[in-house]
C-alpha cells in the first residue's frame, strides 16, 4: 500500500504484512523451537530470502513490531501468548531513535526517512492508543522489562490457557 497523496510505500500499514504466515510460524516455534523468517531488504522493499530461527530451550521469545498487537488475540486464544506489551516514550525521543538507526542502516533515501519520522511522530499517540486497543499494555522501559521477567518465569498476567497442538 502506499502512504495517502504520496508515492512513498507505507510500510507502517497493516495491508503491508501478513498476519497469518505469522501466526503459523509463531504456532511452529512454539510446537517445534524452530520456524523459518523472511529476511527483507528495507532499501529495496522486498523479502530477498527465508532464514531459520531456532529458539530451542527459550522459555519466551518476544515478537515485535508495529503489528504484533494484531495478532494478540489470535496468539491468546491458541494458547501462545504470554504478554503483550506496547512501549510507549516521547514521540520525539522515538523520531530520534528511528531516524538514527535507519540513517545507520541505510534502509532509504534521507528525505523518504524524515517524511515517514515525521508522519510517525504526529501520529505515535494514535499508534499506541490503537495497540491499547487491541489487548497491548502500554508501559515504559522499566515496566516492559519488569513483565518481560515475569512471563520468563511464568507470573504472566497472560497465563498460557492452552496447550499448543502438537
């Protein structure tokens, strides 16, 4: 899809992600420890290949992601779900931290990276308030990594309900 009035690909659309291939990798790494990923190329805005993640022994492996809160209540009814979590900061600070790491990365053009930083700064209240919406609990470092702990040893306020089929 591409961002309203512009060219520009909108990578921060939902249309532009597939939720289901998701859930069926997360559903296999949880069942098996392992499950293949797409590796993309940002600057060129394709999937160039598949990777293998294995997690083995892993107690919890974290998702990320602008859509991860859209699968939160697919990942809970299948029993898979240990938290879910939206960290939230100043929209400022969050501009700063992606400008950087994309102008580090190489991931696109300078003025591409500062119209999607911007367009993403105004709307980062938005963002979270539709992660909220979706079962993510916005919280700050400390919390993030304080519930992070605690579904690690298994004091999840998202108890696991069901076993995964095998």
């Amino acid at each position: 899809p591409l961002v309203p009035g512009s060219t520009d690909i909108d990578w921060d659309s939902a249309q532009s992600w597939d939720a289901d291939a998701a859930v069926a990798a997360i559903m296999e790494l949880c069942r098996t420890g392992r499950t293949h990923v797409p590796v993309y190329d940002i600057s060129t805005s394709s999937r160039v290949d598949r990777e293998a993640l294995h997690i083995e022994r892993t107690p919890l492996f974290v998702a990320e992601g602008i859509f991860a809160a859209d699968i939160v209540e697919r990942c809970q009814e299948l029993g898979v779900l240990a938290d879910a979590l939206c960290l939230r900061g100043r929209p400022t600070t969050t501009f700063r931290r992606r400008l950087l790491r994309d102008l580090r990365e190489g991931r696109k053009s300078v003025p591409f990276l500062l119209r999607r930083g911007w367009r993403l700064m105004r709307a980062e209240r938005r963002i979270v308030a539709r992660q909220t919406a979706l079962g993510a609990h916005p919280c700050g470092k400390e919390e993030a990594l304080g519930r992070l702990a605690a579904a690690a040893a298994g004091r999840c306020r998202r108890a696991v309900r069901t076993p995964v089929p095998e």
